[in-house]
C-alpha cells in the first residue's frame, strides 16, 4: 500500500496579490469617503452643488474678470462709474493693490531708502530658514546670530542716522513692515519673559510671586487697545513737552507686556502638567533650581503646551493690527487708509484691497501653525495619545 | 551702649532719612519745575523751535478723501495736507519742509496741546468749546462743510428735499456727532425716521450700496468721496439741505499768537491771491507786472513790511503761491473739478462770487 503523504509545508512566500479594484485606487476612496451610505451621498451631492455655485463666481471675480494693472480708477469702474469697463462689469481690482504695493509692504519708508527694509527682510528669512529646519547643523550660532545679532542690525539699517544711514523715522514706517516688527519683537520678547513670569508665579518667594501675579492680572485685565491708547494719548501728557518718547517705540513695549502675560499663563499651564516626581527626581541628583528648570522641567512643559504656545503668537500676529486706534498703520491699517485716496474709488476697490490683506495674513498664520504642527509631531515622545 | 544713647542714635538716623527724602522731593520738584518751564518756552516761539527743526510737523486725517490721503507713492494729497505745505513755503520759502502726522479723531487734540505736532491741519470743525476750553486757537476755514444727505434717485423718485424723507432708512456710522444731528434734525422737523448704524465707513458704504438704507448721511464733502464708491454713481443725487454746520479748518495752541498770525495769514494770503488772480503759473511774471495791490501783496513794493512783521520773509505770499497755487487752484486741484470728486465750490466760493471766503485786506 503506498502511503500518499499528503502533508505540504509550502516553502515559499505566496505571491502578494494587489487587492480588489474595488478596494484600492480613487475608485474605493471615493466610495469609502464620500458615498459610503445614502446619508454620505446626500452630503457629497450636496457639498458638490455649493462648491459649483460659489466657485466659478470667485474665479470669474478674482481672476477672470480682475484688472492687473492701471494707473487709476478708471480701469476699475464701469462707464457708468465713470471708468473705462462695460456696464455690469464686476471683477477684482488688484490694480490698486498692484500701485499700492510699496506703501503696503514698506508704508511710506521713502522710495529710495526701501532696499534697507527688503535687505533685513532677505536676513530674517536667511537666518530663519535653517533654525527652522532640524537637520541644518550650527543652531547654536544660528540662534545667536537670529535672536541678538539681527535685531541688532535690523534696528541699523531700519533706523538709520549712523553708519551714514539717513535717519527714518518710525511714523513712516507702515504696512507689512510694521506688522512683522512689532510680531518679531512681541514673539522674541514674551516668550523668555513669559517663561520668567511664569516660573515667578510659581515661586515660593513671596515678593517674586506679589509681583508676578500683580503683572500678569493687571495686564490681563485691561484690553490691548487700552493699553495702546495709554501709551499714546495719555504718556504724552504725563511727559514735559518737548520730551517725546517714540511712539513706535510704545506701541512695541505695549504689545511685548501684552504677549508675555498671557505667554506666562500658557507657560504654567505646561508646568503644571509636569508630575511632582520630576522635580523631586531633580531635586535628589542635588540640580540647582536653574538646572532643574532648564534640564528637566521646561523641556517637557514648553513641549506640551507648543499648541498654546502658537497660538499666543498667532493671536498676537493679529492683535497688531489693532495699532490702527493710535494712528499706526500695519498691514490692515494701510491698505484701509489708502481706500480713501479718490483716485483709486470704486466699487470694486475696498474688497481687493481687503481681500489682499487677508490673504497676506492668512500666509503667516498658516505657516506658523502648520510649522507649530511639524514641531509636535517630531517631539513627540509619547505623551500624546 | 546705654539706652539712652541708643534712642538718640535712631532719632539721629531718622532724621537722616527724612533729610535724603527732603533733597529727593526738591529734586523732583526741580525737574518738574525745570520741565514745566521749558514747555513753556517752547510754547512761547513755536516759530523758533519750527526754524531750529527746519520743518513743520502737521496733524492730518489718518485718510481722508480729497483732504488727506496718501498717492500711490504714499505723499500726502489733499487741501488739508496742501495747506501744510503753504505754511511751510511761508516760514521756509520751501513747501516740501513739512513732515506730516497723522492721527485719528481721538489723538488730534493731545497731540497739539502736548506739542507733539505744531499745526492741526486735520479736517477740525471749530466750536467755541474747541477754541475756549481746549485751548486752541483756529485760524480761519479752509473749508465750509455741513452734514447732507444723499439718496438714491432711482429708488426715491422725486425726492429733492431731505424734508421728504420722513419714515426712510437712513444709513450712518454710528458714534459720531452725525448721528446726532441726523436726530436732531428729524426730531425738530417731527418726522419719523429708521436708523442703520455701522462701526466702519466701508460697511456703512456696503450697505447703502446693497438697497438697504433710502438715505445715506454724513458730511457732504465725505459723499461726494462715497458716490464715487458706488456700483451706479449717477443715480445718487446729494439733496441740498445742510443740518449742521461745519467749518473745518487749521488750529494750533493758543499762548503764541506770532504762530497764529503766520498760520491765519497764510490762509488769507491763499484767498487774496486768488481774488487778485495770481496762479501758481503767473506768480513770477505777476511780481513785475502786477498792479499796485498786487506788488503790495507779493512783497514788492519798496521798502515793505508786511513780512517780516508777521515774522517771515517779504516775499512770503509769492512763496506760498509758488508751492500750492492759490485757494482755488487748491481746491479745484483736490476736491472740486480736477479731482474725481467733483465738489461744487458753493460756499466755498469767494466772497465776490457768492461764497463766504473773505479775506481782510493785507497792507
């Protein structure tokens, strides 16, 4: 009787087979996304008819129909308008921002001194770039160079009035000069002082903390636009005439105070969370108070509140704009102020020019968020679920 | 040591210290004093401090169409902004030596009293509070505007009155003495009215634009500036009834009136030169040929003094002429028929033509 062994060891790998058409490729992501059930359905169709009925406007609007160039508002307003369009003609005006561009970018730094703005912007964005990137090595100078060299040199070639530099002073200063200033300055300032408040509130040191609390509520308390306008309707009175104190100069210290306060509630918030074991843990390797907080405590605490952190910064990116109530002019503030030039008036002007302003903020905010994201994720050591 | 001793040892530090707070409370006292003093000698010759600088530091409107507003280059344009220049041509013989601040409605005055700025030339209605209370000192009207309405025409056919408009919808910005007067004047004519208030001048614009107001009130130099904003200008028609008076014109501190007749006569040195006919483009030729009122205006005539009394140089009026024109060519230059605005001269029109622009005599 012969014996059939019917036993089979397979001795190699099957051959992966691709999954079912159905499965994989546009076809399933779209069924698993968008048409699972009929609910999916409805909303997909939906969502497809709002998309087809808002879009093609804002296109015609914003790209087909717009006006690029021009010198004035003719090319933007209808005949009946008293331009040069047909009747019913709707379309963005990017001609007026395209004129307007300097005064929105530089405000009204004088034409031949604006290379002095664009050369610190080129810096910033030289010295930014690889302390933003991870694998860039040197970040110890990188940083030396960002946060005390720079400022150091912005401040030369903004201001001039040495080195052979024509002074320029800050009232004609605007735009989206202004509006990173007073961010960069804010940000590089509350964040260490922010920390330092937050680490005072928690002290056992009772003037340290009197203190602490006593600038963090106050502040806290009152909106920025009081302090702006403080700053600049009443310091002015309190000062003998003649002894002017920069009000650019104000409005920067106003909104830095402003940061670091609610930077340090962010801060202690991020301390709080750190369990009692890790400064006890450093507390028994006999670490001074200096080296527990740099070494073990900080590190985790900034790590967990990054989200908190950015958006401190990103709201304050906004808040500058309110610099507008003491005749200051970021970004908003110029672009509004230029609606009223009656050379460039029509219709179409007051929502390119807004239009153009958003988007330019909407840039930086974005960035910061999603580089805020990237951050996370590469701290990310296992705390977050 | 015996207690004795000890006590007097305290007493003896106690008076120390009180001694230290003494020299410090005369300190601040003297610096207070020193900066108080020293205010008041620059209010004294703002002329002075304006020559020591080299230019004249003027308060104009943060935008203001046909007043103040920026160019594409970002100079200022505008009759307030050129009336800075024409004081600056008469101190300096030079209408650019100006730098201008501008502020909003809120900042003007503190800015002017605190000395921050040396003229307000910023679209500022003069009221007796203003002059009096506050302590400014106007120097004429550069400009007569009052509160209008406007309406659409093809909406509201046959409505030529503001009178007509009892139960409409009236669009305004709220917080401003406009909506004051557009009470005011509804309830002193016993009408019925409906008012939609907006935070920002763009928003009120928007929906007047949309239908959502019948009328749209603020000052009538500002709606000729909005028509222009509007997606069919033409049917807007501005009704002719003014409800409140505002003359708008340059202030500066009271306390040195040398300053105040240089910015005073500036203003009448624009109106006498337009109605002696000297332009921008005749000056030159005009200081030669002119008659006898003319030379004596221009600073021509020999031996003249007109100047240098009011603290510039003789030839002061053909220096301000020279930098901004006369007050029509100014006008019409930045708010009448040269510019998109279009405003009709009306009040503003010189005496002899049926306007309320006059100006004394200058010899």
């Amino acid at each position: 009787m012969t014996q059939t062994d019917l036993s089979w060891v397979r001795t190699e790998m099957a051959q992966a087979m691709p999954a079912p058409a159905g499965e994989r490729g546009l076809v399933a992501w779209v069924r698993k996304n968008l048409f699972a059930s009929v609910g999916d359905t409805i909303l997909t169709l939906l969502g497809l008819v709002l998309v087809a009925l808002i879009l093609p406007p804002i296109i015609d609007w914003a790209f087909v129909q717009a006006v690029w160039t021009g010198p004035d508002r003719t090319v933007c307003a209808t005949i009946a308008q008293g331009g040069i369009q047909p009747d019913g003609w709707s379309g963005a005006c990017w001609a007026f921002v395209n004129a307007k561009f300097g005064q929105f970018m530089f405000g009204r730094y004088p034409l031949e001194e604006r290379w002095r703005p664009i050369l610190v912007g080129i810096l910033f964005v030289a010295l930014l770039a690889p302390l933003l990137i991870p694998r860039v090595p040197h970040k110890g100078l990188n940083a030396v160079l960002f946060f005390l060299v720079l400022p150091i040199v912005a401040f030369i070639l903004l201001v001039g009035g040495m080195f052979g530099l024509p002074h320029v002073e800050t009232p004609l200063w605007g735009g989206l000069l202004v509006t990173l200033t007073l961010s960069f300055v804010g940000i590089v300032v509350s964040l260490p002082l922010g920390i330092l408040l937050a680490l005072g509130r928690r002290s056992r040191m009772p003037v340290v903390k009197t203190i602490c609390i006593v600038f963090i509520e106050t502040i806290r308390g009152i909106p920025l636009i009081t302090v702006l306008f403080m700053a600049s309707v009443m310091l002015p009175l309190f000062l003998p005439a003649g002894v002017t104190f920069d009000k650019f100069l104000r409005a920067l210290i106003g909104v830095s105070l402003f940061a670091a306060a609610y930077m340090a509630e962010v801060v202690r918030g991020g301390l709080q969370a750190i369990p009692k074991g890790q400064y006890e843990g450093a507390d028994s390797l006999g670490l001074s108070y200096w080296q527990k907080m740099y070494f073990i405590v900080l590190p985790q605490a900034l790590k967990l509140v990054i989200p908190g952190i950015v958006n401190t910064f990103i709201g304050m990116f906004k808040d500058t704009s309110l610099v507008y109530i003491i005749s200051m002019f970021d970004l908003l503030a110029i672009v509004r102020q230029n609606f009223s030039d009656a050379s460039w008036a029509s219709p179409q002007t007051p929502a390119s020019g807004l239009i153009f302003a958003a988007v330019v903020f909407w840039l930086f905010c974005f960035g910061m968020s999603r580089y805020s994201m990237f951050m996370e994720r590469r701290l990310d050591t296992g705390h977050k679920r | 040591m015996g207690f004795a001793q000890k006590i007097g040892q305290r007493a003896q530090t106690t008076e120390k210290g009180l001694r230290v707070m003494k020299h410090i409370a005369i300190g601040i006292l003297a610096a207070t004093t020193m900066g108080l003093m020293a205010s008041a000698a620059s209010a004294a010759s703002t002329l002075e401090a304006v020559k020591a600088k080299g230019f004249i530091q003027c308060g104009v409107n943060t935008g203001l169409s046909g007043f103040s507003s920026p160019d594409d280059k970002g100079e200022w344009k505008g009759l307030d902004a050129d009336f800075c220049r024409a004081v600056a041509a008469a101190v300096f013989g030079d209408g650019t030596k100006v730098k201008f601040t501008p502020l909003s409605a809120k900042e003007r005055f503190t800015a002017l009293q605190s000395g921050e700025i040396d003229l307000l030339s910023r679209n500022t209605t003069w009221t007796i509070n203003r002059d009096t209370a506050l302590g400014l000192n106007f120097a004429g009207v550069t400009y007569y505007d009052g509160q209008g309405f406007m309406v659409n025409a093809k909406k509201l056919p046959g409505v030529n009155s503001a009178l007509q408009l009892s139960g409409a919808a009236v669009c305004v910005q709220s917080g401003t003495t406009t909506e004051l007067n557009l009470a005011d004047y509804f309830k002193a004519n016993k009408m019925e009215y409906n008012p939609v208030v907006f935070e920002k001048v763009e928003e009120a614009n928007a929906a007047y634009d949309s239908g959502r107001c019948d009328a749209y009130t603020t000052d009538q130099s500002g709606l000729y500036g909005i028509r222009l904003t509007l997606s069919s200008p033409g049917d807007h028609v501005v009704l002719p009834e003014i409800i409140s008076k505002e003359p708008l014109g340059p202030a500066v501190r009271q306390g040195d009136d040398q300053w105040y007749h240089i910015v005073k006569w500036t203003y009448f040195a624009l109106l006498q030169a337009e109605e002696l006919g000297i332009t921008q483009a005749n000056v030159d030729e005009l200081k030669a040929s002119g008659g006898p009122e003319v030379k004596r205006v221009l600073g021509q005539e020999a031996d003249t003094k007109l100047g240098t009394d009011l603290g510039v140089s003789n030839d002061w009026v053909v220096n301000i002429v020279k930098a901004v024109g006369n007050y029509g060519e100014m006008f019409e230059r930045n708010v009448g028929a040269g510019s998109p605005l279009k405003i009709a001269r009306g009040l503003n029109g010189l005496w002899t033509k049926g306007g309320l622009q006059y100006a004394p005599p200058i010899r």
